[in-house]
C-alpha cells in the first residue's frame, strides 16, 4: 500500500510545490494540513505516513504564536513514533528542537540563491538553492551536519528524518508569490528581489538554477530512508 505524505502548511503562500508533485509520482496519495488554523486541523499522530513540515514566516521561538507549540507536539509525536519527517526552514528548525537541537537568529538573514556546500550530495545536492529564512538551527545530537553556507548549518540527517534550512519545493510561481507578499509589507528590498525571481529558467539571460532535479535527488532519498522508493 502507498503511503499518505502529510503536509504541515502554515499560511495561504506556503504550498508543498515541487515536492507535492514528486510525492504523486513516486505513487503517493498526499494531503494538506493547516497548522494555523488551530489544533483541530493538525493532524491524528496515528494517521501520518511520512510528514513534511513547510516552512513559514514566523519564528519557531516566537511564544506568541499559538499555534506553534501545538505543532510542535504533533512533530514530537510522530518522531516518538517512528514517522519519517522532512521539515524546510521553519520546519527544518521546528524538527531540530524536537530532536534536540538549537534555534537561534543567524549571523545575518540568507535571502536569495545561495550556493551550498554539502559533503554527501547523493543526501543533500550541493550548489544553488533558494534561501529566506533570518534563524537557523545547530544539529541535533546524534544526526549528520550535511551541508553549510559561509553563514550558517543548511541540512543534518538524524535516521530517517531530514532538516533542510533552504526551500526545495519552491516553483517560480510561489516565490512570485512571497515576493509581491513581502514588497506589501515592506519587508523586502528590489535587489533581493530580483536576486530570488532570477534563479529560474527563462527569468534572465543565463538563468536556469531552479532546484527541480535536486529536490528530485533530496526526495528521493529521503524516501528511501523511510522505506519507500519513488
């Protein structure tokens, strides 16, 4: 039997992407939950296959979002269980904590395409990849630090589970999306902005980093870690 891969979504802009199609190839049924929506839109630990944590535009640490703690408990129960679970970004970090890990503000937010080193790109695909995010987390006890910028840790694997501080499952549509998001609240400069639309196929002359068959490479491999082969 296929499994159902979970997704944690936390607001209307942070959609599972590239990362919800790859799901469906590999043969899996897929499912959103809303996180902020309250604790009755969470999902039953019993009910999870495989979860994926999206990312968000709060802080893990940020006490006055009351939503926060409740997902937390649901990420904490499906590791207690033995459910596999990929968290990007903000669910990177939500993971990093619950296996022990630190979060705290980076040196200086990453925005924009970034160039990763990683030590095992068979698990963690080095090169460019879309990052914005102004926390980061340390590598819980007993995982794997796979992959760093100049500026901070990006990945660590911990068994079956996987944290990723930068965003695989972005299409050029969803960061249209967070950019015209972010320009309304003046939270976002015009050279950052060019710098995250730029990176896709066709968005500029030379263009074409767009993380499609990376996220391939990390899913896949995520997968197999969990017992199931796309």
């Amino acid at each position: 039997m296929s499994p159902c891969v979970t997704f944690l979504q936390h607001s209307d802009l942070d959609v599972p992407g590239v990362l919800d199609r790859l799901s469906r190839e590999a043969g899996c049924e897929t499912r959103v939950c809303r996180a902020d929506r309250g604790t009755t839109s969470l999902p039953e630990v019993g009910s999870l296959d495989v979860l994926v944590v999206l990312g968000s535009g709060e802080s893990v640490n940020d006490t006055s979002v009351p939503w926060i703690a409740p997902e937390r408990a649901v990420v904490a129960g499906a590791v207690a269980a033995g459910v596999p679970v990929l968290g990007v970004c903000f669910g990177g970090q939500l993971l990093a904590q619950v296996l022990g890990g630190q979060v705290t503000r980076a040196a200086e937010p990453e925005i924009g395409w970034r160039t990763i080193e990683s030590v095992d790109p068979g698990r963690i695909p080095s090169g460019p990849w879309l990052e914005w995010h102004e926390d980061t987390f340390t590598a819980p006890p007993g995982s794997e630090s796979l992959a760093c910028t100049g500026t901070s840790l990006q990945a660590f694997v911990a068994g079956i589970h996987t944290a990723v501080q930068f965003h695989p499952e972005v299409t050029r549509e969803i960061v249209v999306r967070w950019v015209d998001d972010a320009r309304e609240r003046g939270r976002l400069r015009s050279d950052q902005a060019e710098d995250l639309l730029g990176g896709f196929p066709g968005a500029r002359p030379g263009a074409g980093i767009g993380p499609e068959s990376p996220t391939a490479t990390l899913f896949d491999g995520f997968l197999l870690r969990a017992g199931y082969r796309r």
